[in-house]
C-alpha cells in the first residue's frame, strides 16, 4: 500500500493565518474534484475560518469522558474507515486526551498516513521540540506541547505561512485572533514586536536550513563534490588589517546583486608565533558583518590558503574574495607563492575575486635571531649544490690554459647568486667548495689538490675573500630590514597599548589580549589582589617546556606570562606594556573611586530634593490644621455648631495628610537604606485589588475589572495594596471622562501580572524611567499631586517583594502600569482562587 503524502501549514506565531490556509486549500482541492474531509479543526470562535469551513465533508469527532468531563479529540477509526483522498488535521502537535488511541496527534497522522490517505495540517514554530526551549526563552511561555523535529522534517511539504509581526499585531487589535478581554494582555506580552520579529526569525531559519539539509543529503547521496550555486554564498577572507571593511563592503554587495545571498567573513590564526592580526580591528569588522547580515568565523590552521578553501567547501560557497598579496615581487620569488596565489590554485570551482586594497599597517613583530628564513638558507643551500657540478661540467668543455680567469669569474658570480638566495653560510661553503673545484679542475697540475704557481694560491684567497664579503653584506642588508620591519612593527603596537589607556572600562582586558596576542603566549594572567584579569587559551595546547614569567605591577599586581621563552629583544615592548597596564590599574581604581562617589552625589540631589519638598507640601497641611486648631481655641470668635464641625473636619482631614506624607518619607527613607520590612506570604490578587477600591472608596464604573483566574503570589499584602492604591490613584486622575481606568490580571510562564490600564495622555518613551524617581511631577505641578513620591514607593515596594513595575503604552493611548510578581512555590501553592479558569495565557 502506498504511503500518504503530510503537507504542513507552518506559522511563526498564533494568528498568523495557518488554518486559514489550510481550509482554504482544502476547498481548492475540492473543488477540482479530490476527496476532501475535515477531521478535525480548531476554529478558536474566529467567524472567517468557520465559514471556511461550510461547504466541507467533517468527520464528527470522539467524544472521551475523563474525570467528570467530556473532551473532544479526532476520531481516528472514522477518519481511517471513511478513507478520503485527503484529510484536515489542525494542530500537529496537540496533545490528546487520556484514553485516545495515541497520546499525541501528529501519532494519529502517522496512522493516517500508513493507510495511504494524504494530510494537510498546521504547526507553529513554538511546538518544535529543538526549538521549544528558545522560544520560551524569548517569549517567557513554556510550551507543554512539542512535536519532534524528525516528524517535520519527513513531511513531503513544509509551507511557510508568513506574516510581518506588525501586521499580526493589527489583527489582534481588530479582534480576529483572541477575544477583546485577552487582547491588552497578548500585545504587551507574548505578541510584542521584539518577540515576533525573532519568532519570524526562526521560522524562516528552521525551513532554510532543511532546505540546505535536503540539499547536502542529495549531494551526498549522488557522490557530488563540487560547488552547487543554488545560493550564493560568499566567503570573505580577513587578514586583520584595515583592508578587511573593504573587501567585506565588496563582498556584502555581491551577495546583494545576488538576491539573497549568504555572506560569511573567516580569519585565520597561524599557530606559529606572533599574532598578525590587529584585535581591535576584528572586533570592528565582526560587527561590520553583523550590520551587513553575515556571520564572523575564527579559523586556526597550520596552511592559511588551504584552511581558507576548505571552510569555503564547507559551507557550499560559490565565491570568495580576498585582498591582493602584500608581498612584493622580490619576496615572491625568494619565499615563494602568497596566500592569493596559493587560493587561486586551490580553489578549483569556487570563483575567486582579487581585490586591491591600500597597504594595511599592522604587521607581525618578526625575530631578529635570524638575518634570513630557514627557507631562504635551504633555498642557498640547493642552489649551491646544483648549480656547483653543472657549472664546472661547463666550464670543463670550454677549458684552455687562458681560460683560467674567465673560469674563476663564473664560480665568483655564483658565490655572488647563492650569497643573494642563502646569505652567508650557504655563501660560504659554497666558495670552500669552489676552491677545491677551481684547483681541481682548472689549476694545473689538473686532477690534483696542489697548487704550482703561488699567484694562483692567491687568486683562490682573494676569491674565497671576495665572497665571503658579498656574503656578509647581503646578510647584513638581510638583517638590517628585519630590524626595521621589527621597529615598524613595534612603533604600531606601542601606538595601539598607548591609546587603549584611552579606551575606557575595557582597557585591563583589551591589553592583556593583546600582549598575549603579539607575543604568541599560551596564556596571560593579571593577577590585582582577588581579582583577576585573563586571557587564556585551552590548557592543553600549552607545551610541557613553557616557560613561566612573572611581572610586578605596582604594589599588590602582577602579570603572568604562559609561554614560548622570550627573546632579549622582546624585554623592551614588554615594559611598554607593563607600564600601560599599570596606568590602567590606577585608572580602575580612580573610576571605581568616582562610581563610589556617585551614591553620595545622589544623596545629596535627594536631600535636596526632600527639603524642596518639606518646605512646601508638609506646611501646608500643618498651617491648615494649625488655623483650624486656633480657630478654635480662640475665645473672640463666635462659632456657631456648623463652624466649629468644619474646623474640625478641616484639621482632621489636614493631619491625616500630614501622616500620610511622614509614613511616605518614612518609607522611601527605608527604601533608600535597604532597610523595608517586607512580610513575603502567599497573597490573592483578587483580595489586593478589593482592599484597594475599598481604601480609594470608588463607586461601581469608576473601575473597570478584568480579573482573570490566577494562582496566588509571593507578596507583602500591606505593601501590595499600597501599591496599587498609588497607581490606581494615578490612573483615575489621568483618565478622561467616559474612559475609566482598568485593572486586570494574567499568567505568564511562572509570574502572574497585575496591569492598572488607563487612556490619558501617557508618558513618551524617553520619559518613562523618570517617572519613578523621587521628589518630582514632569510638569505635573497642581496641589492634588503630593511630593511625587507614588511611583517612587510602588516601585520600591513590588521590588522589594522579588518582583517588578514596568510602564507601557496602552493600545489605542494612555499607559500602562504592569506589577508582576512570581507565583507561590510549588511546595506551598494553594487552589486558584477565582471561578473563571483562565490560568493558562500562552497561545494556543
């Protein structure tokens, strides 16, 4: 029998459409003429996807009784004994009712398929098993119901069902995914721009890379090893140097002109001694590729062209660009081949672009122990060794008693060229050698070690002469430019230690990188007290003769330097350093000074700020009780009952003030020294928020109550109620008339929310953290606006708690004030306290 084929409709998000589509395809099949059924869809009481729905065959589905109540789950033996050419099946990953036939849905679907019948369903990206614990981490809901990925990624079709998040937010606001009472709550929450965009984000990365997967798997399986350019994909090489932003500028260009192309930036690192590569300069381009869309990637490999061509293989590249060599033609053709060159030739079918740059200024500090590389002395070695016999076979042909001047001229231009390649030991030997040939060969008596004219004996000494000179000045010449590549190379690094003092709060950590980087040490430990500063790499690629190198730095500093032993010539760069790394410890502390000082400048503004506050809010009720009380006690005034009934009233009301603005000081004063009593219990919303509108006296409208079922939380009740009596205060003076404030509650994850919702003006964005600081009204300056300690103290007060208050816009204009504290341990929970069961807020 023949396997059915599963389609699925997959969505970044509730909302985005999926079974929507899924119908909608489902009557276009019907329409020319396929067997279609419904067996089961999840319609959420949205009106258009139910009228999706007339016109289509619908299996009824099995009703299951479990602990008192009746569930509804997809009727598998009905769906299985109707045998349609294709089934509807929502929600792939939901999970069935105890004493289903499966415990999951997309088992049900397996089924289906097993008896040849095709399915259409719908998932959304939160329920796939690899991705479930991202996407808790991004929205703050655990997803209980995952599908593994295996099921997905054997569908036939996976189908994106896409929507831009601002466009999902619309169709919340309009009512078409959640009811009215839920959609405050969901925009603020779990359909916030931030957490749609990176939901969008993973859907689209999930179906590329099992497109990518599905490409690799064919590859593999059809033994194709070459590039195939169904994308783009442009691999930019970086050296470190300032040429990089150019060549990843040109890079990031090709991928456009490509249409979506993928771009990826590779450096690689030589394990071979000094670091090449300028730090500061890969940190800037790691975050030029990011703007531009790419990805950075760290390479450490022995052969730079060849590492560079296998990680462009193993990403399928299709182009890869790179700067023109930096070596001149003379080097080429002494040390051989550049990188450019060496990736051209290894390339094989990924294009190659060249890319002409200006000369970048960071270099690797070269050694002075050597005039000349190794390779150029086995260069002058070789030449020595070939071109010694072949000359004298030459010369041997053309021999004559007049010859002999000629012939010592042609070994002396050889001496000359092996001095050139090798320097002066492959110089040297190479004379010695051609002494004895000379003699041999050419000096008569022939075929003899022996010398019969004493002016020959001399013109072989002033020929051995001769090129053991030009072999020094070549090699001197050798060394004198290593010196100065060195002093250019160390001028730079020193110009680079000297501003990083300069860089701020990072200095410790950018020139410790970089002494460890310039020196090629395994690893480098700063050491100030109990704190550390470092820089290390894997213990075991340190070598067992490292050696161990400690500096002091100041009084109670040091440095440690893991290692290859350092060279006399390194001692004098190390002290630039040692000097720039203590300046930067005197820094540290000095900004550490000031941060201590800053609390105590804040103090002082708030002192400022209290007595502002003092002077004027606490007189007036204290002179307002204070004439009241005169009044009274005065024998010249005639007061009748209803006088005397008003002063009192008068400096009651004054002195309930007056206590009400001491306990306010009172507390931000505690706040302020760490110093709240805070009584943590399990506390019921639903008691707070009544405790509240009974303490404001609000009659029944003033308030509009969205209360749904949630789960007590750990809290201060006394704290809690003030908290809310403060921010429903401010939501009622801020509310225009016909609009009142409203309070809700909602679940999210293991923190329940509390939200005082009002329409007045709002704050803008740039203002909402300056609400909450002490002693002021942004303008708000009417005598009904206390000191403007509110906010201050509900802040303080939920914080204090293990919780938070954050402001947000309200929907449509006004804001929104949100506590949410967590939820009472699972070890002391108690029952739900409401009627209503709406604990459960994530999407479905």
């Amino acid at each position: 029998m023949t396997t059915g084929r599963l389609r699925v409709m997959l969505g970044a998000a509730p909302g985005v459409g999926k079974t929507f589509a899924m119908l909608e395809e489902g009557r276009r099949l019907l329409s020319e003429g396929k067997d279609v059924v419904v067996a089961v869809v999840e319609t959420h009481g949205r009106a258009a996807t139910s009228a999706l729905v007339e016109g289509l065959e619908v299996i009824p589905r099995r009703m299951i009784e479990h602990r008192g109540v009746t569930l509804d789950e997809l009727d598998l033996d009905a769906v299985i004994a109707r045998h349609p050419d294709i089934a509807l099946v929502d929600e792939l990953a939901h999970t069935n009712a105890p004493g289903s036939v499966h415990a999951k849905r997309w088992e049900d679907v397996r089924a289906i398929l097993d008896v040849g019948i095709n399915v259409i369903s719908t998932v959304n990206i939160q329920h796939i098993e690899s991705l479930n614990d991202v996407v808790q981490q991004i929205t703050g809901v655990p997803q209980r119901e995952t599908i593994p990925d295996s099921v997905l990624r054997t569908a036939d079709q996976v189908e994106l069902i896409d929507l831009t998040p601002q466009s999902l937010r619309d169709r919340l606001s309009r009512g078409l995914v959640y009811p009215a009472a839920r959609v405050d709550a969901a925009l603020s929450n779990y359909f916030r721009i931030g957490n749609l965009t990176a939901l969008r984000e993973l859907a689209l990365l999930w179906l590329a890379d099992e497109v990518d997967t599905a490409l690799r798997a064919y590859r593999e399986e059809q033994g194709i090893k070459t590039s195939w350019e169904a994308r783009e994909r442009i691999v930019v090489a970086l050296t470190g140097g300032p040429e990089g932003d150019t060549l990843l500028r040109r890079g990031a260009r090709i991928a456009q002109r490509s249409g979506g192309g993928q771009l990826f930036a590779v450096h690689v690192t030589t394990p071979d001694g000094l670091a090449g590569a300028d730090s500061s300069t890969l940190a800037e381009q790691r975050k030029l590729v990011e703007t531009l869309g790419g990805s950075f990637h760290q390479l450490v490999a022995e052969q730079v062209p060849s590492a560079l061509v296998d990680f462009a293989r193993s990403v399928n590249a299709t182009q890869l660009v790179i700067g023109v060599s930096r070596r001149s033609r003379l080097q080429t053709f002494f040390g051989g081949a550049g990188t450019s060159s060496n990736v051209i030739r290894l390339s094989g079918d990924i294009d190659v672009h060249m890319v002409t740059h200006s000369e970048a200024g960071k270099r690797q500090l070269p050694s002075v122990g050597g005039a000349l590389s190794i390779r150029r002395r086995i260069a002058g070695l070789v030449v020595a060794v070939v071109a010694l016999p072949v000359l004298t076979l030459l010369l041997s042909l053309f021999r004559s008693n007049q010859s002999l001047p000629t012939d010592v001229l042609m070994f002396q231009l050889l001496i000359v060229i092996v001095a050139l390649v090798g320097g002066i030991w492959p110089a040297l030997l190479a004379a010695v050698i051609a002494g004895f040939l000379l003699d041999f060969y050419f000096v008569p008596p022939l075929y003899l070690i022996r010398i019969a004219d004493p002016l020959h004996a001399l013109a072989l000494v002033i020929f051995v002469v001769v090129a053991a000179l030009v072999s020094l000045v070549v090699d001197q010449a050798a060394r004198r430019a290593r010196l100065a590549a060195r002093a250019s190379a160390e001028a730079e690094v020193l110009v680079a230690v000297a501003g990083g003092v300069l860089q701020g709060a990072d200095t410790l950590q950018a020139l410790v990188s970089r002494l460890r980087e310039s020196f090629g040490m395994a690893s480098v430990v700063l050491q100030q007290g109990d704190d550390a500063a470092a820089v290390s790499v894997d213990p075991e690629s340190a070598a067992p003769g490292d050696e161990h190198t400690v500096l002091p730095l100041g009084e109670n500093a040091r440095i440690e330097l893991t290692g290859h032993p350092l060279e006399p010539s390194d001692r004098r760069i190390l002290g630039a350093f040692v000097s720039q790394l203590e300046s930067a410890l005197v820094q540290r502390r000095l900004a550490g000074e000031a941060a201590g000082a800053k609390p105590l400048a804040e103090a002082d503004r708030l002192r400022s700020a209290l007595l502002a506050a003092v002077s004027h809010d606490l007189r007036r009720p204290l002179a307002s009780a204070t004439a009241a009380v005169s009044s009274l006690r005065s024998s010249d005034l005639k007061l009748s009952r209803a006088d005397r009934a008003e002063l009192l009233a008068t400096a009651d009301e004054s002195l309930v003030a007056l206590g009400s603005l001491v306990t306010d000081l009172l507390d931000v004063t505690r706040l302020q020294a760490g110093a709240m009593g805070v009584a943590i219990r399990p506390v019921a919303f639903d008691d707070v928020v009544g405790g509240a509108l009974d303490e404001l006296r609000l009659a029944p409208g003033q308030v509009t109550l969205d209360l749904a079922a949630v789960p007590m939380v750990d809290a201060d009740a006394a704290l809690l109620q003030r908290a809310v009596v403060n921010l429903l205060s401010n939501a009622i003076r801020f509310s225009p008339a016909g609009s009142p404030p409203a309070l809700a509650t909602s679940r999210f994850g293991d923190r329940v929310q509390l939200r005082v919702i009002d329409r007045g003006p709002g704050v803008p964005s740039e203002k909402r953290d300056d609400i909450f600081v002490p002693f002021q009204h942004l303008g708000d300056l009417d005598n009904s606006a206390g000191i403007g300690l509110g906010l201050s103290l509900s802040k303080g007060f939920v914080e204090a708690m293990g919780g938070s208050l954050e402001a947000e816009d309200t929907p449509g204009g006004g804001l929104t004030m949100v506590i949410e504290l967590p939820v009472v341990h699972a070890s002391r929970s108690l029952p739900v306290v409401q009627a209503v069961d709406r604990s459960r807020e994530e999407p479905s």
